[in-house]
C-alpha cells in the first residue's frame, strides 16, 4: 500500500510539470554554419560563403536578440569606414590573354592590381574591339563562384560596344577564409569595388561617366553599399541580394548593411531581379531591399530559384544596362 501511495504522488508531480507555463521569449542563439529556424515571415538566410545553394537545402536565418536598441550612427560616420588611399598606385599586372573564351567577338584578358593593403585585386577584363571610349560594367559574382560567372554576358555586351570588368571578391583571391564573413572582409569586398572604378578610369578606352555595376546574390549585397558610398556609377543591377545581411550573421556587420547606404542614393537608377522560387530569399526580405533604395527603381520577379535568376534574367538585365548606358535609347 505504501509503495502505491508513492508512485500516485510522483504521478500527480508529473503531470503538473507539463502544464508549467513557458516563456514566450526566445533565447538568444549564437551565430553558426547552421541557422535556428525561423518563423515563415523571416527570410531565410543567403548563402554562407563555403556553402552552395541547393534547392532540398533551406537554411533559415539565426535570430538574434538583444536587450537595448543599439544606436545607427550617422551617415558620414558610417560611410567613412569604407574609406581607402585614393592616392595609392594600383600597381597593375596584366596575365594571360584568354583567346578561347573570346569566341572572337571581344578581347579577353587576366589583370590584377592593388585592392586593399593586404589583398591583391584579380580581374578578366572583356573589351570590344575598337578604340573606344566605351561605356564599363563592373560585375561581382555570388559566393560560391568566380569571376567567369558572367563571362558569356560580357562578351555578348563587348558586341554592343561596352567594355566588362569581372571581379573576384576577396574570398577568392584567397585574403579571407571562406569559412565565415568577417566585418574587414566585407568592407575590403566594397573597397574592392571602388578600386575597380579607380581601375576603369585609368584605362583610356573606357568612359568613366557611363559606368554601371551588377552583382548577384553575395555581389548584390554590397552593390547596395557601394551606390551609397561612391557617386561614379549610377546604374545597378541587383540580383537576389539582401539588404541586412547582419541579420542571419551578427550584429558585428550591422554597419555594413546596404539599406543604410542605398536609402542615400538619389541620383542613382537600380534594377531589381529576384526568384519566386527562391530557397534563401523570400519576398519579404526582396522588397525590404527594393523599398530601402531611394533612386529611381523597378523589380523583376522570374519563376526561378536563387541561382536561377542569372539566367532567367540575362535579356532584360542586357536590354536594361544598354539603355542606361545610352547604347540605345532610353
């Protein structure tokens, strides 16, 4: 009887553990290769640097929570941190010309020069043939990729007369590990840009006033940054970026966000391309980034994934950037 008496009173102890109340807060969770997941109304995270996105795979985003708002420095304060010696040589080297990818209709060649202090730029460089001045596109590809991600469409723009600098960012001239996105890592990404436009306008064929940028997914982040920071290109294409990237790493790179940067530049025209089907991205975080620009601006949607948009895209982003670039007319 007594062993009975026992096991009723450690039943009716347990019972009324489940029905403790919980807190609705959630915990804060630590950045890592694998989000926590996240309600339906988060996007989910873009893709880290060492990973490559695949349709089964949908990483959600980490939520961070902090206890007291942080305060948004100011814009100069801001900006200033992607600041670099303008002076300073670009010390370039050509390399290799690459005549079979030519497919006879534009000049192709391997050129490096200084980025940052620490960290050589590497570039193809895809020119029409001609004397020029041309107008210039600056492309940065997504992570993981390389500079040849958009060397069909350089050549085919190299045809209407418009010279392509295609970038590799700082991961892939081996300056930072692929492992993790650093704070310094992404202000040198939007410093290598800039050196790019130093780059273009020291070449005499080039027209440093018709300037144009595109960038895709790790590329479209902080082509957003650089349309705020730097006032020698006026035209971006945008393709499956996200406008806070701080929200699915840490709070440390709040202040290389691009809405802070793209909300001040008015005198730029931006257009948008983004995957209904989209695996990183959902619409909510595409139209943060659309609404946060200032300038001038449209969006494209395409029944496509997030790799998917370069391609389903490639015709409208050609006929946009020859219109901005006054190849045809506007």
């Amino acid at each position: 009887m007594k062993s009975r008496i026992i096991l009723s009173i450690l039943l009716i102890t347990l019972a009324g553990c489940t029905n403790l109340p919980t807190s609705s807060r959630q915990p804060a969770v630590a950045p890592s290769d694998t989000p926590a997941a996240a309600p339906s109304d988060t996007p989910t995270a873009p893709p880290h640097p060492a990973q490559s996105p695949t349709p089964t795979a949908r990483p959600t985003a980490t939520r961070i929570l902090t206890s007291t708002p942080i305060p948004t420095p100011d814009f100069e304060t801001l900006s200033a941190i992607f600041s670099y010696d303008v002076s300073a040589p670009l010390e370039v080297s050509w390399g290799a010309e690459r005549k079979d990818d030519s497919k006879g209709m534009a000049d192709v060649q391997e050129v490096s020069y200084q980025g940052t202090k620490s960290c050589q730029a590497g570039a193809l460089l895809v020119q029409p043939r001609g004397d020029g001045p041309f107008p210039a596109v600056i492309y940065l590809h997504r992570v993981p990729a390389n500079r040849d991600q958009f060397l069909d469409e350089a050549i085919e723009l190299a045809g209407h007369g418009v010279v392509s600098l295609l970038l590799d960012s700082p991961f892939d001239r081996r300056c930072y590990s692929l492992d993790v996105y650093t704070r310094q890592s992404l202000i040198d990404t939007v410093i290598f840009i800039r050196r790019a436009i130093d780059f273009l306008d020291s070449l005499p064929q080039v027209d440093p006033t018709r300037l144009a940028f595109v960038g895709h997914s790790f590329g479209a982040n902080f082509g957003g940054v650089v349309a705020g920071v730097d006032a020698r290109i006026h035209s971006f294409v945008l393709m499956a970026g996200v406008a806070n990237l701080s929200r699915y790493n840490t709070p440390d790179l709040r202040d290389v966000d691009a809405h802070q940067y793209i909300s001040h530049a008015d005198e730029d025209v931006f257009l948008f391309q983004f995957g209904d089907l989209d695996e990183y991205i959902n619409k909510g975080a595409a139209l943060f980034y659309y609404n946060a620009a200032s300038g001038k601006k449209s969006i494209l949607w395409y029944k496509t994934d997030h790799q998917g948009v370069e391609h389903e895209g490639k015709a409208d982003r050609v006929a946009w950037l020859l219109q901005q670039l006054g190849i045809v007319g506007k």
